[in-house]
C-alpha cells in the first residue's frame, strides 16, 4: 500500500455505525477510570501510536497548531520525488530532525506503554513513528509502520549505513552517498512508497485484537489510519486518545482528548504501576 496524506475534507468513510462512546473534552478521573477497565478487561489489546507521543520528548508534530507541515510542504521534502529529484533540499531539512530524535529520550507515555507490555495489558505497540523511542523506553514488540530514522541503505547496491554516518556525509557532501555512487535513502517512508512490512503484521494484529488504544494520531494518513476502522469492523472496542478531535472518532468507545503525558501519569496511579516521570 501506498502511503497517502488525506485532503482537508477528504477523509475516506466506512460503512460501519458509529458507536455510542463517551467523549471527554479534557482528562478526567471517569475517563482514565474506563481506560483503566479496558485495559484490565481486553485479552488482546494494542496500542496504535502518532506523533503526538513523542512531543513531549522535544520531537515536533506534522500536522498540530505548531506541526512542520503547516510550515514546510511535503511534497517539497517528504516524497519519495522529493527525495529522488532534490537530495540535497531533502537532506538539509531531514538530517538535523534524524539527529535531534536520535538525541531524544522517551518520555512517561512511552515508559507506559513498555511497562504494561511489560505487566501483560498490551501485546505491542503499532507506531507510525520513526524516532526508536517505544524501543529505548523498553517495548519489546514495536512494528514501525513507516520505518525507522536510525539507518539508511544505498538504492544501488543494498548497503546499510548508521544515521552517523550519514549525518556525516551530508555535512561534507549535502547528501549521503554510498562508496558505488548511488544515494544512501533514510529507511522511512516517504510520501508516495509502500509502507515497511511491518505494515502487514500490524493489520493481522489489529484483525484479531480485542481492544485498540489509539494515542496521538490525527489520523490523516493513509493506510495507517485504516487500521482504526479495521479493528472497528472486527468488532474491537476502540480508544483514541489525542489533543485534537480525528475523522474516526464516532468509531470510538472512548475519547479522551487533553495532555498524553497527564494521561500517562494518571492510568499509571490508577492501575498501580511504576513509571518514571
């Protein structure tokens, strides 16, 4: 599958009703109280994770009131032509933001999220984030849907490169290239590419999971987003948790909207769980 942004207004619907959920315009103890039986009472819960779980960590958002694309386009720096017909505009917007998730520690949601994997409330996390973070806060199963920022590997020969190196390259070149000649190209996924095969293992996850905690996604880009009416269809109660309201919402059990990391703090008190921060 191809991986699209959606127009203003040109959110793809579902044939499936919407479920008569409860929404919480700001944190409440109600509202962490039932994310708190869900969680107790799912057999199979997955988590489903955005950019929005990684500001607190200094990591910018794409589409928030501050988010890069309401100041970048990215069909100038975030397609796979952009990548291919521009490198060195490509690399000069990229190479620093890799950099700084590389520097980035995770914060208290992605300690939440590893602790109740790790206590048996989640099986994983499903992320649409490239920054590694729900892996150094100790997630052990993560499939990173649209790749990761901490490699790169060459379009002609298949080498692989660590983002030092190619960090390096584009400070004294303007763009990372392989000994062969041929572009070293970040293992993300650009605008226009098939999304990483973790993709696959993300929907037959989603297919069978009885419980779907949606956590800081606008939910605008697709096919990660489909996975939210996926699970609905399947029968899945799901929980979108985010600061803004997203185009599935109706499809929820529970909405809660307000601050990831006072989220964090509460369901961890409220299910008796250490986290840090």
């Amino acid at each position: 599958m191809i991986m699209t942004a959606f127009a203003e207004g040109n959110i793809p619907t579902e044939n499936i009703r919407g479920r008569l959920g409860y929404t919480f315009a700001a944190m409440s103890s109600h509202a962490v109280s039932m994310l708190a039986e869900y969680l107790r009472g799912a057999q199979n819960a997955w988590a489903f994770t955005g950019a929005g779980v990684s500001t607190p960590s200094g990591i910018p958002d794409f589409r928030g009131p501050d988010g890069l694309w309401r100041k970048y386009d990215p069909e100038r720096v975030s397609t796979i032509e952009a990548f291919r017909e521009r490198p060195e505009e490509f690399f000069s917007f990229w190479i620093h933001r890799f950099e700084l998730m590389g520097r980035a520690e995770p914060n208290v949601v992605h300690r939440l999220l590893a602790r109740l994997e790790e206590t048996g409330y989640l099986r994983g996390v499903i992320t649409q984030n490239i920054d590694g973070l729900h892996e150094k806060a100790g997630s052990r199963t993560v499939l990173e849907i649209h790749g990761n920022a901490r490699t790169g590997t060459c379009q002609g020969c298949g080498r692989r490169y660590g983002l030092e190196w190619m960090a390096e390259r584009v400070r004294e070149e303007r763009v990372a290239r392989c000994g062969c000649g041929a572009l070293v190209k970040p293992d993300v996924v650009l605008f226009g590419e098939q999304l990483a095969p973790d993709f696959e293992r993300a929907w037959e996850k989603v297919s069978h999971c009885d419980l779907l905690w949606v956590l800081g996604s606008s939910l605008q880009v697709w096919p990660a987003a489909e996975l939210v009416p996926l699970a609905a269809r399947k029968g899945a109660r799901v929980v979108i948790a985010n600061h803004d309201p997203t185009p599935y919402d109706d499809l929820a059990a529970l909405v809660i909207r307000g601050d990831l990391a006072e989220l964090a703090r509460g369901l961890a008190q409220e299910m008796g769980l250490e986290v840090k921060g």
